[in-house]
C-alpha cells in the first residue's frame, strides 16, 4: 500500500501539472501514454513492438491521435485519418501472407481493435483539454470519486457479486456506491464552477459515464483475464501498467462528446 500511494503520489504530480498547463506539452504527454498504453495492449497477445505490425499499429496510432488543429499535415498529403486507417488494415493482411500465417488473420484485428480502442479514448483526451479544462475536471472527477465510491461502499456493504468471473471483487452494491457518490460529487462541482449545461442533463449524464467507467474497468480486466495477464504493465510500482489506469478514462472522454455536453 505504502509503494501504491507513493507511486500515485508522484504520477500525480507529474501529471495534473500537463494537464493544467495544456498545450503541445500536454499533446505530447499524451502521444507518450497512449503509445505506452499500445504496447501494453499488443503485449497481451505476444505482438511485438519492434515489428512490422507493431510499426504499423503505432504510426496509425499517432496520425489518429492528430488533434483537429493539426489536420492541415493530412490535408497537404490528401489522405483522411479513415483512408490512413485502411491502408494500416491493408498493411496488416498483407503481412499475414509474408509470414505465412506465422502473423494470423487474427492477430491483425487484434492489432486494429488495440489501435481503435487506445486511440479514440486518447484522441478525445486531447479535443477535450481543447475545448475547456473543466472538462478534463468534470471528467476526473467522476472516475475518481466513482472508484472511491464503488471500492469503500462495496468493502462495508457489498454482498452480491457484480461479475465474478472478470472481476471477482466488485460487487453490485459497490457498482450502484460509485455512481451516486459521483453524481453527489458532480453536483457540488456544478455549483462551484458552471458548465453551462442544465443540472437535469449533467448529473443524468453523470450516471451513465460513471456507469460505463466501471465497464471500461471491467473491459480491461476481461481483456487481461483471456490472455492471463494479471496487470497490463509493471511502469506504475502498486498500480500496474498505464492502460490499468486510464481504462475508464477510455470510455468516458468519448462518451462525453457523444452525449454532446461538449
């Protein structure tokens, strides 16, 4: 416990500080998570980085990450990040035939699951801390105090397993916990600082991000179970690896934009 609150100690203070002060330094921290966070997930499947497939899926990563600022380098090549993501499929079958299937049909969906599945979370972190801060805020805020919520009220209450066979410690009781502490905690942050959206919409869509927050945990730990991993990565002493600590956050910055509040 003491290395996990060191470690969260000091990932905290290198990373709320980026966060903060946005800009290309916050891209670039991003850039350097999600590549990180890439790795970890092609290493679940034995997928090596130094690879032709792992060049593909990293440079598609980075041109899908591209914030929308930025678009003028695509345009100036004529190429769209759809077209840009076709061509990296493309790449990927035509690799299974030069290995002689030593590379699968299935270990390129792989590759292209992994590459959509870091990549629209990471991207939509970037357009968010783009569009407002308190964005970013509203969003930490309810995986923060949704994990908080689920982990002590499913300690002291729970009782019916939520989903045993991913993840045996979370309880249903814990899962309903998380989501009314965020919706409390959400509703005091409206009355300090306005998002200029009606209460009624925000704390309704404080529910269903801090709801699929916990999915997005439970994602993660499905995807770890089928290929035995116990933790994505060792980068984070305590924690794990970098994906074990922004998995919800894939589901929320993308959700927040398709549920428009931004």
């Amino acid at each position: 416990m003491k290395q996990r609150i060191i470690t969260g100690l000091i990932a905290a203070g290198l990373f709320v500080p980026v966060v903060l002060i946005g800009g290309i330094l916050f891209e670039i921290g991003v850039y350097l998570i999600a590549t990180i966070a890439l790795y970890e997930v092609l290493r679940m499947r034995s997928i090596q980085f130094r690879s032709i497939p792992g060049a593909i899926s990293m440079i598609t990563l980075w041109t899908f990450l591209l914030p929308d600022e930025y678009y003028e380098v695509l345009n100036m090549l004529n190429y769209s990040k759809i077209e840009m993501a076709l061509l990296s499929v493309l790449l990927l079958l035509v690799y299974t035939v030069l290995k002689k299937n030593r590379f699968t049909f299935d270990d390129a969906a792989f590759a292209v699951f992994a590459m959509l599945y870091v990549g629209i979370g990471f991207y939509y972190f970037i357009e968010t801390r783009s569009a407002d801060l308190l964005w970013i805020v509203f969003a930490l805020l309810i995986i923060w105090t949704t994990d908080s919520g689920a982990y002590f009220i499913g300690k002291s209450m729970g009782k019916k397993k939520l989903w045993p066979d991913i993840s045996p410690n979370k309880t249903v009781e814990g899962f309903v916990g998380g989501i009314v502490s965020a919706v409390v905690v959400i509703l005091i942050f409206s009355l300090v600082a306005p998002l200029g959206t009606p209460i009624w919409y925000l704390l309704l869509a404080t529910v269903i991000l801090s709801a699929f927050g916990q999915i997005g945990d439970l994602v993660e730990s499905a995807l770890k179970r089928h290929y035995g991993v116990k933790d994505s990565g060792n980068i984070l002493p305590g924690h794990g690896g970098l994906l074990d600590r922004f998995d919800s956050l894939l589901f929320v910055l993308p959700l927040m934009h398709i549920l428009q509040l931004i």
